[in-house]
C-alpha cells in the first residue's frame, strides 16, 4: 500500500468480525510500529496485545470510563444516538478480537516526559497505519484515560503512563469519511 494512500484512507474502526487475525500479521504491525522516531531515541515504550480471556478483562475495566464521558458527551451536545453508540462501543470495544495497549515510561524531567508521549505517539500512528496496510481496522482510544490506573494495575504496570489502546481486527463496516476542520497552516519565510 502506498503511504499516502495508507494515510487518506485509515479510519477509526468501530465494529469488527470476531475472525483472529494471524499472529504473523499482528507481529508485522507491531514491528512496524516499534520504528517510530523517539525522542533521544529512548523508546520508552512498551506494547501489550491481549485476546481471549485477557482482553475480556481488559475490555470490562476499560468500559468503567464510559461513565466519565458521558457527561462530556451531553455538554458537546453529541445527540443521544451518539451516546448510546458510544457506550456500546465501550462495552465491548466493537467486538474486536484483539486490543493493543500502549503504555510508556514516566520522567521526572517533565520535557523528557513530554518527549516520550510524542514518542509514544508516534508509535501509535505507525501501528495504525501498518494495521490499515495489512487489511486491519484499528481505533485510538484515549476516553479509557479516566480508568489509567485501574488499566495499569491490571497489566503489571503501575509505575507506567497509559498513552492509548486500540481494538484491531477486521472491520465490520467501512466507516464514513469524517470532515477535516479548516486549522491555520502558517507559512513563514515564503515568498
């Protein structure tokens, strides 16, 4: 798949078939996305794919977060469709076999922190777009911030920051198109 192809076409996915992708594949989009630049070249990240029982698990603390949202959803005046989309979303993540948490490492030194999150960031959208590339529907889920702790606990890792989790599989449903909004792109020193 050409890269800006892979780019224009990658969409948040938010229903899936229950059919396991081979592990081969999940292994290619996660060395694809370990490549990502790093500031200092730390790489202070770590990555966990769960399924079965794990995800399971996994999934039913991660849907504790939906009740922080909800308020924020009905202060964007999202209508009560949307809501309900939403929390069914959260239940089970679309059904997705698969769920891929990021997790990084805490500095002390606020800016070194700043440049793993940018890190891990990065890490985040390679493993997106190469999950597009091999025929894989993904979603960037960071609402499941509001239960970080409970998250870390359960994955061994609660001296980590959670950066996001994905579902990954193979969509159900191509989603639509979202919108772009008009942000200002500044072109200093062209003439």
């Amino acid at each position: 798949m050409e890269l800006y192809e892979a780019i224009f076409n990658r969409r948040s996915h938010r229903l899936y078939k229950p059919d396991m992708p081979p592990k081969e594949v999940l292994q290619r989009v996660i060395d694809a996305a370990r490549w990502a630049p790093s500031g200092t070249n730390a790489q202070a990240w770590e990555i966990t794919v769960m399924a079965g029982r794990t995800r399971e698990e996994f999934v039913a603390l991660a849907a504790h977060s939906i009740t922080h949202l909800m308020p924020i959803l009905r202060a964007a005046a999202i209508p009560e469709k949307g809501q309900q989309m939403v929390a069914r979303f959260f239940q089970d993540l679309g059904g997705a076999p698969a769920v891929i948490a990021v997790t990084i490492y805490k500095n002390a030194d606020p800016h070194m922190n700043i440049a793993n999150i940018q890190s891990g960031a990065a890490l985040m959208q390679n493993l997106l777009l190469a999950a597009h590339a091999e025929g894989l529907g993904t979603c960037w889920m960071t609402g499941v911030l509001y239960v970080e702790k409970e998250l870390l606990d359960y994955l061994g890792k609660p001296d980590q920051q959670l950066l996001a989790i994905t579902p990954i599989g193979y969509s159900a449903k191509e989603p639509p198109v979202p919108p772009r909004k008009p942000r200002e792109v500044r072109w200093l020193g062209f003439d």
